[in-house]
C-alpha cells in the first residue's frame, strides 16, 4: 500500500480557494480537498502585525505526489509566500486510502 499526505494551505478568498481545490481534483493531484471557513490568521509581515481571515485547504494526495502538488499549489496560489507544508498519514482506513489512490494520477 502506498503511503500518503495532507497538504495544508491557506487563501484569503473563497473563490481563490475554490478554483484551486477543484483544479487540484480535476487534475488528480488530489484525491479530496476541505475547505474550511475562514480562520484568524496571526502573523508578522514586513515588520507588521498582521491579522487576517483566511480559508484553509486539506489536500489529501499521496506522499510520493506530495513535491509536484506543493508545486502546483505555489504557482496557482495568490499568495507571494503561501503557508504550505505536509503532514504524513500514519494510519488511515484501507477502504477510503484505496479510493484515494483510485483518484489520483
């Protein structure tokens, strides 16, 4: 069985949020992606406290699909410097792990 990630991200608007999630599934880069409503988001940019709403992005995908999606992501994202990393899958249902893998390239 193949090993598999989260990838978390976050957007500031939902229709950019959107069209990344569906572009994602559409290309079988991920097999699901929740979108979450929006978040308070802190954070220092250019010496300034920052307090933002955002929307994150779950992207489920495999681990050894993990580099190109993080690729795509960061050139299909608005952002100059998105928040973007992955989380290893320990352990998961076999049944819906399968389906993934069904989805993806």
């Amino acid at each position: 069985m193949s090993s598999y990630s989260i990838i978390y991200t976050t957007l500031d608007e939902k229709d950019d949020a959107k069209k990344l999630a569906k572009y994602l599934v559409e290309n079988k880069l991920a097999a699901c992606v929740n979108m979450h409503k929006k978040v308070t988001s802190f954070y220092m940019w250019e010496g300034e406290l920052k307090e933002e709403k955002e929307i994150v992005l779950l992207v489920k995908t495999r681990t050894d699909m993990v580099e190109k999606v993080m690729f795509e992501i960061k050139h299909h994202h608005p952002y100059d410097i998105p928040a973007l990393y992955s989380f290893a899958i320990d352990k998961g249902d076999t049944q819906y792990l399968s389906w993934v893998d069904q989805q993806l390239l």
